[in-house]
C-alpha cells in the first residue's frame, strides 16, 4: 500500500476518526479530540493507521500527548517495536496498489505482475510510503520500488516494509489529526 498526495485506488481506507462520535454540543477535535476518547474508541481509530493491535494498545495507553509531535515519536518507537507477528498482522490490513482510473492496460499488466511477483516472494502486500512524491509520479515510484526491493533477501525485506509501515502510519496519523479547515484530503490514505 502506498500514501502520498497521489490518492490511487486501492488507497480507500479512510482517514481514522481521531475526533470520536460526536455528541451534541462541542467537542474537541484533533489532538485534544483523540487525547479524551475512550482507550477503545482510540485504539480502533489509531488500527486504521497501522494494523498492528499491539501498536494501537501501545499508542493509545500513553495518552495523552502533549502535541502532534510527541505522539508521532510514540508511534514511532511503537513500530519501531513491531514482532514479526505483529508486522504481519499490520501487513494484512494493507491492500494492494491499485492504478488510477484511465491508466493504459500496459501499466495495468505490470503493476500486477510486478505486485504477484512481490507477493510470491516474501508472502505479503508491498508497502511503500510516497508522502513527498508528486501525484505524476507514484506510478513510476511504485513500480521502480517494488522492482529494486525484489532483489533483497528477506531479512533486509522484512526491515525495509516495517520502515515503510511505520512511515505510512505516521503520515496517516498527521493527516487524520489535521483541522477540517485546514485539510484538503476528502479520501483519506489507507
């Protein structure tokens, strides 16, 4: 799975709700929102970051969080502390990158072949974190990734997806605690 401001289909996971239901009268949102919400409430809304039930326990039990950056760097040190049970769990909830709409059926043909051959041969999604890759480019990034990533061994494979996961799940992070006012994201990054 891929993030970055070229939404792909495929990417349909949308951006958690880290304000919570909403009650009547005000409530607070962003960071303070996420801050004051029931630890389960937090925890599924942190799963739609990364899918690792470990990671979102981790998370949410640390609350409350100062500000966005000390939660990103408890997100950080959580991932950075995933099992490989934990990574795989997290692996299961990605999908995989899809073309957008009006793409040639060349690029179809070796965006899933490239995508078989990644599954065959580490037993998992690719994940691919493009937060500062232009929309024009995310194609090109993602094929060019998947193929050099091919070549590692498995062990350097496993350390490279947990680095793209952690990224990928701060980035969601960020964007799913964002003022409504001041973000332009309608769909959300899985």
């Amino acid at each position: 799975m891929l993030s970055g401001p070229s939404e792909l289909p495929g990417q349909t996971r949308s951006a958690p709700d880290l304000t919570g239901p909403r009650p009547s009268g005000p409530r607070p949102t962003g960071l303070d929102g996420f801050n004051g919400m029931p630890a389960d409430e937090a925890e599924r809304a942190l799963l739609a970051c990364c899918g690792s039930h470990h990671w979102a326990r981790r998370v949410a039990a640390h609350r409350p969080y100062p500000d966005l950056e000390s939660l990103l760097a408890a997100a950080d040190e959580a991932a950075y502390d995933l099992t490989p049970g934990d990574l795989a769990e997290a692996l299961a909830c990605e999908s995989l990158t899809l073309l957008p709409d009006g793409a040639y059926s060349a690029a179809h043909t070796a965006l899933s072949a490239a995508h078989a051959a990644y599954e065959s041969r580490f037993g998992h999604v690719f994940v691919i974190c493009l937060d500062d890759t232009a929309p024009e480019e995310s194609l090109d990034q993602v094929l060019a990734g998947i193929r050099s990533r091919l070549t590692n061994d498995p062990d350097e494979e496993r350390v490279l997806t947990a680095e793209e996961l952690r990224r990928l799940a701060k980035g969601r992070l960020t964007r799913s605690l964002r003022p409504a006012g001041n973000c332009a994201v309608s769909q959300g990054t899985p």
